[in-house]
C-alpha cells in the first residue's frame, strides 16, 4: 500500500467550536477572612478591638488575590464589620465577596461570562465541554447558556464523540 492516507479531523472541519468554560477561571489566589478570629472570644463584636485588629491585618497578604469575608462563629454580626476589613482591603485585592469560597467562585464566573466576548460565536454551532479538572459552579453554565443562546446556531453540552443537543436557531 503506497497510497497516501490523510488524517482528518473531522471535528475541525464541521465548523464546531468548542467552547471550555475553565478558560474563563480566573487565575489567582483565593483567601478567606473568617470574621470569628476579630471577635472577643469569637463570639462578640467589641467596637474597638474590632476596629485594632482590622486595622493590624497586613493588606500585602492580601495583594492580587480573591477574597471571601464569611462568619464561621454563631455571632451575630453588623453590616459595617465587613464594610470596614472591604474599605481596608479594597485596592489591594482583585476582587473581595461576601460568603464562601463557592459564592466567590459563582461571582468570578459571572464577572468572566460577562466579560468576555462571545461574537466569535456568532452563527457557529458551539460545543460546550463537559468534563474538566476544574470545579465549575453549576450557574456559570446557566449564564453561558443564557448569554450565548439568542447568537449561535446551534448549542451542545458533553464531547465531540458524544454531545447532547441543547438547541437549534
């Protein structure tokens, strides 16, 4: 058998995009501030220790990083506490989020979803991949799904060897 054979990549050659949601996660270091460890013994907001141990906290740690403010302690806490560690740590961190550090996730996605831009999309049938390393919040695909729906042609969620159709334009 002298004859040539050409392998074709039949996936590149349908016009198929595949589109990789872990592209859009933002790179960088999470950290969270548990508000328990600036409470008299984790259980009280003293005003004016509160105020010293913000104002001890080391915003160099913090620099370019994502930061989540959550309450592990079973106290109740004002609004302004976390106003005052944001307005201390505002400027130096890439983003500050209250909750945990899957709410952080949720609001990285939604900034990325919003941000980018999808017009590459436009007309093309898009294959949204399925598995991934990365943990990727359930609402980041919602949103895809919602942000890409009324551009592409066609929209499917799993593999190039196996996909479910999500819908047609």
């Amino acid at each position: 058998m002298s004859e040539e054979f050409e392998i074709k990549n039949k996936v590149a050659a349908s016009g198929l995009i595949n589109f990789d949601l872990t592209d859009l996660v933002p790179k960088g270091i999470r950290k969270g501030i548990d508000l328990k460890d600036f409470l008299f013994m984790e259980m009280i907001l003293k005003e004016k220790d509160f105020r010293e141990k913000v104002t001890a906290i080391n915003t160099e740690e913090y620099q370019d990083t994502y930061v989540y403010i959550y309450n592990s302690a079973d106290a109740i806490v004002p609004l302004w506490a976390y106003f005052l560690i944001t307005a201390k740590l505002s400027g130096v961190t890439k983003k500050i989020v209250f909750g945990n550090l899957e709410n952080l996730e949720i609001i990285l996605m939604h900034d990325a979803i919003t941000s980018y831009d999808f017009s590459g999309m436009e007309g093309k049938r898009v294959l949204v991949k399925g598995c991934s390393d990365k943990t990727i919040p359930e609402n980041a695909y919602v949103e895809l799904v919602e942000k890409i729906q009324p551009i592409v042609k066609s929209l499917m969620f799993g593999e190039a060897c196996s996909n479910v159709p999500i819908l047609k334009n």
